[in-house]
C-alpha cells in the first residue's frame, strides 16, 4: 500500500511539473503571436481583416489567461509557488484594481463602490501580486455575473495590534447569485455553476480554484454567502505585518 501511495504520488508531481513545463512552453510563442497581432492592428486593414484580427486577439488573450492559470494552479499544486513578503499599500492596491474594472463595470451601467474600514492601517507587508489577483478575480466574477445594481468591495481589519493585522476583503455584488449546494464546489477546479456559463461570459473555472490556493497559502481563508437571484458575498482573510510608513519606502 505504501509502495502504491509513493508511486501516486511521484505521479501526480510528474503530471504538475509536465503541465507547469508546457504552459510555460506555450506562453512563449503565444506572446509572439500576440504581439504580432498588436503590430498588425497598426497596418492598414480593411473592415473584414480587422475585425478577423480582433476575433484573433480575443481568443489569443482567452488562451494566455487559461495558460496563466493553469501555470499558477500546477506550480501551487507542485509546492513550487512562493508568496513575496514585501511591504505595500493595501488601500491603494485595492483602490487600482477597482480603478482597473471601472471600464468594465461602466459598460454595464453597474455601480462600483469601495468601502474602507478607516482605523485601517495601509502599510503591511506580504504578497501585492498575488492580493490583487485574488481580488481583480472576485471583482471581475462580481461585476462578469450581475446585470444591474452595484459591486461594493470593503477592506476592513478584524484583528490589529500595533504590529499585525487581520484583513477582511469582501465583494459583495447584487447579481444571479448561486444555489447554496454548489457554493461549497466553486473552489474546485474547472467547476461553474451552469456549463453553459463559459459560452456565454468567457472564463474557465479556475480562478476561484486559485485564489483558494493563494489565500490558503498566506494562512488564510476564503468562502461565500449566496442567494440565487439577490446576490454574492465573496470574501477572503489574510494576516499581516503591520510595516511603517518609512520603511515601506526603504
Ligand atoms: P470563471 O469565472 O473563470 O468561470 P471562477 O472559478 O472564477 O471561474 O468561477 C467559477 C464559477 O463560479 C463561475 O463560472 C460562476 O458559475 C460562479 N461564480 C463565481 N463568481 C460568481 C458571482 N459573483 N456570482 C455568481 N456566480 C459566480
């Protein structure tokens, strides 16, 4: 049994490093390709060519989100993935990635609203990157799957010393919401709620599957609050450092 284990496992890594190894693969000359479309959008085109090349380009992007994602879910899953730990200005992290969907959410006449604990201390030190892609994730999902109303994102701290803190980012969206029985199963991979969801607003199951992992990973916890056709409540905590301003510059 143990000799069955070992080797299912070794496998299983095998399988991780593999699909780690092609994305990575593909991403090369699927940045060439790209950037080969962008050069053309600059040359002379008729109507037909152009929006030929703008179907192109869509689809070029789909592919090097889902490749992207599939090198992040296989190099977490291959403990291969490290969380950075510099400092950063939380409320302003989060100010851009709202600023960054504002196009989005405008295009849908949806209101985008912020709310910000004020007691919250906005240096701490951990991951930006990763933070930001939780968040754009939740935020993205919020404003992808509500037709009229609002997305609201609060930041708020629950626990704070001088030093540390705990943060609570929520994304509250008045959209379709979601049964409660498939709540617990968004964290999977490759599941959406209707098979029908990546025909008709793009996506591929995998974001919420990774920013499970990433928020796992900085010891925290993420989940949901759902009623079908009042809305979600996505929300994520994390711990932190609390740095000083001045050493944040440093
Ligand atoms: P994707 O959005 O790329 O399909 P996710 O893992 O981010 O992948 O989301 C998985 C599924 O969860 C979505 O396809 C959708 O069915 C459901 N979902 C996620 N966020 C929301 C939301 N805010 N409102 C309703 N359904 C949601």
């Amino acid at each position: 049994l143990k000799d069955g284990l070992r080797e299912a496992e070794h496998a299983n890594t095998v399988k991780s490093q593999f699909l780690a190894m092609m994305s990575h693969e593909i991403r090369t000359p699927l940045n060439a390709i790209l950037g080969m479309q962008e050069l053309l959008t600059h040359t002379p085109l008729n109507s037909t060519q152009a929006s030929y090349l703008q179907t192109a380009t869509l689809a070029g992007n789909n592919l090097m989100a889902l490749v992207n994602d599939i090198l992040d879910l296989t190099k977490v899953e291959a403990g291969k993935l490290d969380l950075e730990d510099i400092p950063f200005n939380v409320i302003e992290l989060t100010q851009l990635c709202v600023q960054l969907l504002t196009v989005t959410a405008e295009a849908k006449a949806l209101k985008l609203i912020t709310i910000i604990d004020p007691e919250l201390m906005p240096w701490i030190s951990g991951d930006p990157l990763r933070f930001r892609q939780v968040l754009l994730n939740l935020l993205s999902n919020g404003i992808k799957f509500t037709e009229q109303g609002s997305v609201t994102v609060t930041l708020s701290s629950y626990a704070s010393t001088d030093s540390a803190c705990a943060l609570l980012v929520e994304v509250i969206d008045t959209g379709i919401g979601i049964p409660e029985d498939l709540q617990a199963g968004l964290f999977e991979v490759f599941v959406q709620v209707d098979p029908s969801d990546t025909r008709k607003y793009g996506g591929s199951g995998l974001g919420l599957a990774i920013s499970k992992r990433l928020v796992t990973l900085w010891g925290g916890q993420i989940g949901i609050d759902s009623t079908p056709s009042v809305g979600s409540r996505f929300w994520f905590t994390i711990g932190a450092t609390v740095v000083a301003p001045e050493q944040s510059l440093l």
